[in-house]
C-alpha cells in the first residue's frame, strides 16, 4: 500500500479569518468543499476556490485565509517507505470532480465503520492519490483552465458568481479571462451563466411541479419576474406557456443576442 490514512476532518471556517502557519510530520490534502481565500505555501500565496485542494508535503509551513464562510475536508496521511512517486505541494482543481468523489467514499468508510472501514479508507485514499498523479500527467501543456471553469458554472450557476472569482480560477486578469472566454465558448461569461441559469429552469419547468417563483429561486433568478423576462426575451414566450406547451416553441427559436 501506498499511504496510510491518519485522520479525517471537515472544518466549517468563519469569513475573514486566517489559520496561522504551521506544519506536519505527515502529508496532508485540503478539500475545499465551498468557499475561496488563500493559502501560503513556503512564503508563496496561491488563490484556492471550490472545487479544488491543497496538498502540503511533511515539514511544508503553510498558512490559510478565508475571504467568506469556507468548508474544507482535511486528509492527513503518512506515504509509504519507498513510494512508487512524490507528492508535491501546491494547490491542484479537480475538474473531473473523481476526487471529490472519493474523499465522500473516505468520508463514509468512517461513519459507518463497517468491518476494517480504516483500510477500506487508506485504500480509497490511494485512489485519490493515483488520480492526483494521473491528473497532473494528463493536464501536460494541454491544460486548458477554462474547461475547469466551464464546468464551475454548470454546477453552481444558482450561485452568485462574480467575473473576479473566475478569473482568478484560471490566473488570468479579467480582461483576458473574458476575452479567452468568449473565444472558446462564443459567448461572455455573464450570457454562459445565464444559459446554463435558463437550461437548469426549463427542466425544472417540464420535470416537476415546482411553482415558477420557486424555480426563478433555485435557478440564481432574483424573482419570477427575472425569470420571465429571460424568458420572453430569449425564448419569446413565457414560462408557464413552455411549460403548458411541454416544451414546444411553436416554431420559435431561442435567440441569445
């Protein structure tokens, strides 16, 4: 076995609040579950979001500092004695959201604490770190942060989603982050969230029986009236018709000037 699992915690930290620097005998993996700020790794601040983590190496000094209400997963493991590669610090997105995963198994090993749920954990544990591994091979000088981002918003777009906090996903300054932007996706961040904002609704719309004001709310519309004047000018009817209608336009066609 590769790493051996020492402890599980998750953490709900305060806005505005900074944990001082410290350090380990033993590895340690920060998932940050919801939430930004920054971490200092060896005197060097890197930006971390949801959606990635932190891993610091042993006798690796690091600081951490929350710009609003952060919740974060912490793994602290021990490598074996002669391991098959070296972990490195820094701060790493998992776009594929498979790590993510896995620290839920590792969370769940250990609530339920079956018949050996301490190797079952350790073992999943090494799955994290295979994927760390393979992740970092993939990426190469192919990477493309934007599909992180993309991806960022599909899953949070009733969120409140600032151009600043995607741009700083990608390291780019908002200006270009809004110029590469547009050029792979061909439209502006802000229309993409809208889009993805009005295809969660009209799913909702035809798949349950949720009043419109209720679906505006989860979809990120501030109210119902937000939410029909999206879509009267997108779509050229309103919510309730395309949802008597089924989904049938009549012929229309979604316009997203």
């Amino acid at each position: 076995m590769q790493a051996v699992l020492e402890y599980f915690f998750c953490y709900d930290r305060k806005a505005q609040t900074t944990i001082a620097e410290h350090s380990h005998s033993y590895y340690e993996l920060a998932y940050y579950c919801e939430g930004n700020g920054t971490t200092g790794i060896k005197g060097e601040k890197l930006t971390y979001h949801a959606g990635q983590y932190a891993i610091y190496g042993p006798g690796c000094g690091h600081d951490e500092y929350h710009n609003g209400t952060v919740k974060v997963c912490c793994l602290g493991f021990h490598m074996g004695a002669d391991p098959e590669f070296i972990v490195e610090n820094g701060v790493y997105t998992d776009s594929s959201r498979q790590i993510w995963d896995k620290v839920k198994t590792i969370q769940g090993e250990l609530e339920r604490r079956e018949a050996y749920y301490h190797l079952a954990a350790s073992l999943v544990l090494n799955e994290i770190l295979l994927l760390h591994q393979r992740q970092l091979h993939q990426k190469g000088d192919n990477f493309n942060p934007m599909y992180y981002v993309c991806q960022y918003i599909e899953e949070n777009a009733e969120q409140e989603i600032s151009l600043p906090s995607l741009a700083a996903m990608t390291g780019y300054s908002c200006d270009r982050f809004r110029h590469l932007f547009r050029e792979i996706t061909g439209v502006p961040p802000k229309k993409y969230i809208q889009m993805k904002r009005m295809e969660q609704a009209k799913k909702m719309l035809l798949n349950s029986q949720r009043s419109v004001s209720e679906i505006a709310g989860l979809c990120g519309f501030t109210n119902e009236s937000r939410l029909s004047a999206a879509f009267k000018k997108q779509m050229g009817i309103s919510p309730s018709k395309f949802r008597k209608g089924g989904g049938d336009m009549g012929g229309m066609k979604e316009v997203w000037n």
